[in-house]
C-alpha cells in the first residue's frame, strides 16, 4: 500500500484545512439551488441530483479518513474532488452570475460560488503539491 511520508505532512494539512473550507461553501450553497428550485429549473430531479451530490461528499469524507491513515489514496480522493467543484460550478454558475443582477441571495450567494471555486483549485494544486513532495511504498 501506498503511505505518505514525513515530507509532505505540512501539505497534507493544508490539504484537509481546504477540504474542510470547501465544505463550508458547498453545503450552503447546495442548500440555496434546492431552496431556489434550480434543480427543477434546470430538468434534473432533484433526488438524483441529491443522491449524485451524497456520492460526492461521501467521497471527500473517505478521502479525508485516507489521508487520517497517511493512505496516499486520499491525495488522489481529493485532487477530484478539487477539480470536480470548480469545474461543476464556474459552467453551471459563472454564466447565471454574470448575467443577472442580483444573483440570488446577492452577495452572499456569489461568495458561496467564488469560494468553491478559489478552495477548489487551491485543494487541487495542494494535494498535487502533496503528492509530488514525496511517497514510499510499504
């Protein structure tokens, strides 16, 4: 099994810092499209959309346990995770964001999409930092 070194551990939480602060506009923000309906809006139903979103939480958790257990896994978990949300919320936000005033909740909701969207990339290139700092095979 793949083990994280000594080496990367100063990375490592920074890894689980941001993974932990991108939950915290994640959820709010999730709360807010089904509050507003945007998933109706949208044609997605909105149990699947909250079953697609349960799948993604699951797995930042298990990523975050990985990385409890030094399981180099959980740096690869979290590097999707860190891709995923960006990606998922500039294409189905930005647009919206920039073509209506206001946005929502107003500011509030735009901090809420601009934070997943910063966290994200910052997740990503962290765990990626991590995964380059080092590993051994035990």
């Amino acid at each position: 099994m793949a083990v994280i070194n000594g080496n990367s551990s100063k990375w490592i939480q920074r890894v689980v810092f941001l993974s932990l602060l991108l939950i915290f506009f994640i959820i709010p923000h999730t709360l807010e499209d089904f509050a507003t309906g945007q998933p109706a809006k949208a044609g997605i139903p909105a149990p699947l959309l909250a079953l697609v979103i349960s799948i993604i939480f699951s797995l930042q958790a298990l990523g975050l346990f990985w990385l409890g257990q030094k399981r180099r896994r959980g740096l690869f978990v979290q590097v999707g995770i860190g891709l995923f949300w960006p990606i998922a919320s500039g294409i189905a936000q930005l647009p919206t964001i920039l073509s209506e005033t206001p946005y929502r909740s107003g500011v509030i909701s735009i901090v809420y999409v601009g934070g997943m969207i910063v966290v994200g990339i910052l997740l990503c290139i962290s765990s990626i930092i991590s995964l380059s700092v080092g590993s051994k095979t035990s």
